[in-house]
C-alpha cells in the first residue's frame, strides 16, 4: 500500500504536510499499472484523480477509426481525470493503458474535491471558476477557429472547382451545338446524292487533318483564314465566313480542300466541309469535357488526400505529395507575381508521421509566405534527406522578419497579421505539431532576401513528454 513517504518525493505535493498526506493516502486507494491494461476509459465519467507514483501510461483519444496516442504520463507526479471534482458532467479525455509496471494513486473525485475545499478553500473556489471559463472560451474559441478554416480552404477549394466546371459546362453546350451541326450537314449530303464511296474518301480526308502542333500565331492564323476564305468564295461556298476560321484553326490548307472539292464535287461542297468541321468540333469539345472533369477529379482527390479522411493518423508519407496538396488547397491564394520553384530531393525517405497535421503546417507556412511577399515574389518549396530524416523549407522573397518579431514567432497568440487574416493556425501551434507530435524541430532564417522556414521531420515520430 502506499504510504506518505512514497508521496514526498513527488513535486505536485510540495506544500503539504504529513498529516495532509495521510488524508490523501486515506482517501484514496494504490491501483497497480500493468502494460496492456486500461485504467479508465475515454467519455467514461472522470470520477476518479489518477496520480502516477511510478511506472508509465500512454494516453489514447478516439478519433475516427482509429485511437491516437495524445499524451504519456512518464515523469511521477503527473496525473489525469478527476474533472468532476469541479464538473459534475466532466468526462475523461482520454483512455489510460499501461505501458511500464508502476503504481498510481487513485482519489475518488468528490473526495478530492473536499480536501481541497477544506485545505485551500479561495484555491478551490479559483479552480472551479477557472475550469468552468476556461472551458467555455476554449470551446468558443475552437469552434470559431475551425469554422473559419474550414470556410477558407471550403471558398478555396469552391474558387478551384469553379474554372473546371464552367469549361466543361461550356464545352458540353458548344457540343449540343456542334451534334445539330453534324446532324443537319449529314441530312444535308445524303440529300446532295453523296455515295457511300465518296463519303468513305471524305471520312478519310478528315482523318488525316490534325491540328498543328505548335499553333499559328495571330497574323498566321488570320492570313491561313483569309486564303480559305478566298478559296470557299470561289467554290459556291455561301457559309465562307464560318468555316474557314475552323478549317484554319484545324490546320488544314488549300491543297487539302482541292482533294475534297475533287471527291465531292462543288454541288456536295459546301455540306461536306460543315461536315468535317463539325465532327472535328465534336472531337475538341469532347477533349475539353474530359480535360475539365479529370481536373476536377485531381482536385476532389488532392482535397480527400489533404485531409487524410480516409487513412490512418500516424502512417508513411512522402512529404512531396502533402506539399503538393496543400500548394493545389491554396491554389486561389497564389496570385499572378508569384512564382512558385519546387525543389525537390528524390531520395528524400518517407517519414513516419501524422499527415494531415503536417499537411495544417505546410498550410500555415506556406499561407505566410504568401503574404510576406503581398502579391509579387517568389516562394520556394524544398525538401531534402537528411539521414532517415526530411527536411523542408519554405523560402519566400518577402522584406524579412525583423530581429524582435523572429524571437517571438512561436509564442503562443503572437501575430504580426490583422483581424480576419491567417488561417487560423498559428506557428505556435505548427511548433507543437512538429516537435512535440512527432519530436522535430522548426527554425527560422530571416534576412533582407526573404524568410526560411526550416521543418526537419524525424523518420519515425517520437512525441516528446
């Protein structure tokens, strides 16, 4: 059983007496700490403060499909649960399991409580309307933070989608134009008494039109239109006007239409041409869908791969691939005078590491770089080996940060930004993310030519306690 003297030692009792200690020791009970075995569940009523004598335990938080490992208690003396002391809903945050054979002093909550009520009642009073306030504001705070994150990268992700979709909607209605036109030039030939023979030799006309691979410039393309047009005019061509700015723009020049004229004769002409011009639109209108639907297919797939819903947590990434996401997340904040250089080390190894945490940092500092550089510059991503490590870099152009503001970068709540600007994440809690998520560090190189985020991501996380 545990006695006082296996109390003293422990910094949370400095202060206490002997006599206080044994009131502890009495009201509360020795639980051994065995690897493997739960002591308290996560959501399960905190009735009880846990205190670890000696020993270690890991703590795990639900979230998806998975448990995710959020603290280890490690040193004696740190402790967990017993919110109900002070909230009569509170509820454990987490789920205790051991990891080391050790002992923990368990105190029921309302006990705790009491003893504290009796020993220090202003601390008492102090501690319940803390955790009450602190509560709220965290839980407001939060929420707010999340929802304007949320909209930003949801307006983000909308502005992307929005270029694809309308291309295709476009695209698709030209094409209802351009079957119409193919139909009504069909009905048209067949009704000029065009062969099959003939119609095979037209088909194979078509077939050897291919646009150019290098397209023509303005006054190329305007002096090609003009000299089809000439040639169309000479032909009976009535429609001379429509047609010869597509044949030009398909390639196609005067030997060529001599080889239709020569197949069809003047009086199918002129519907053979609207023919070959229409299914040749169909064919381009049907390359513009697909281009536009497959780049919304990327998007939708970078977005599910940035938000890591459908993978575990803690996996092996390529740090490349969660850069890139975010690079195509923040896409509409990339404006024209900024040139974005990817310098990326093939042989960089992937890392054990909680991607999508990783994937709000890149967010935050890419997001800051930007607006160091307010619309012109140029931001580089890097990454590079170092051993089983990566390390990235986020250089922008921008004027630098000075000697005080770099010192104070990672303090908590310190931002140099104004109200509404930012994603909400700041490098405060990027810090936290990198070194005690996955045990790596996070500097910063700012002069006149610009800023250098340093991130080095060790090859397997190690969160620090």
């Amino acid at each position: 059983m545990l006695t006082v003297d296996d109390l003293r030692p422990l910094g949370l009792f400095d202060g206490l007496t002997d006599d206080q200690l044994s009131e502890l020791v009495a009201a509360g009970g020795e639980v051994g700490v065995e690897p493997g075995v739960e002591l308290f569940r996560e959501a399960e009523p905190a009735d009880a403060w846990w205190v670890l004598v000696d020993g270690a335990l890991d703590l795990f938080r639900h979230v998806g499909q998975e448990n995710v490992l959020v603290g280890r208690l490690t040193r004696p003396g740190q402790w967990a649960g017993g919110f109900r002391a002070w909230d009569a809903h509170g509820i454990y945050l987490g789920t205790a399991v051991g990891v080391r054979p050790g002992r923990v002093l368990r105190v029921p909550a309302g006990l705790l409580r009491a003893r504290i009520d009796a020993w220090f009642p202003l601390g008492g009073h102090l501690v319940a309307g803390l955790f009450t306030t602190a509560r709220s504001i965290e839980a407001t705070a939060r929420q707010r933070e999340s929802l304007v994150t949320l909209g930003k990268l949801a307006a983000g992700l909308a502005h992307e989608l929005n270029n694809p979709a309308a291309a295709a909607t476009r695209a698709v209605d030209a094409l209802a134009a351009a079957s119409e036109s193919l139909e009504a030039s069909l009905a048209r030939l067949a009704a000029g008494g065009v062969t099959a023979a003939q119609f095979t030799e037209l088909g194979d006309l078509r077939r050897q039109v291919t646009p150019p691979a290098v397209p023509l410039g303005p006054l190329a393309l305007a002096d090609l239109e003009d000299d089809l047009a000439d040639w169309l005019d000479a032909h009976g061509v009535t429609r001379s006007w429509l047609l010869a700015p597509a044949l030009a723009a398909s390639g196609v020049d005067r030997a060529w239409c001599d080889q239709v004229a020569a197949a069809l004769g003047d009086a199918a002409l002129e519907p053979g041409l609207e023919w070959v011009t229409s299914s040749l639109s169909v064919v381009s209108l049907l390359a513009e869908v697909k281009e536009a639907t497959g780049r919304v297919f990327d998007l939708v797939a970078a977005m599910k791969s940035y938000s890591q819903m459908d993978r575990a947590s803690l996996q092996r990434v390529d740090v490349r691939e969660g850069l890139e996401n975010t690079l195509v997340m923040l896409g509409h904040r990339i404006p024209p005078g900024v040139t974005v250089v990817r310098a990326y080390d093939d042989a960089a190894p992937l890392v054990q590491a909680y991607a999508g945490e990783l994937n709000q940092v890149w967010t935050n500092l890419i997001d800051n770089a930007l607006d160091a550089m307010d619309g012109a510059g140029t931001l580089r991503v890097a990454t590079s080996g170092a051993g089983q490590d990566v390390v990235v870099e986020i250089h922008d152009t921008g004027p630098g940060m000075s000697p005080a503001v770099a010192a104070r970068a990672f303090d908590a709540f310190f931002t140099t930004k104004g109200v509404g600007k930012g994603v909400g994440l700041g490098l405060d809690i990027a810090r936290r993310i990198v070194e005690e998520r996955h045990g790596g560090s996070i500097g910063i190189d700012s002069g006149a030519g610009g800023t250098v985020l340093r991130v080095l991501v060790p090859g397997r996380a190690q969160q620090r306690t």
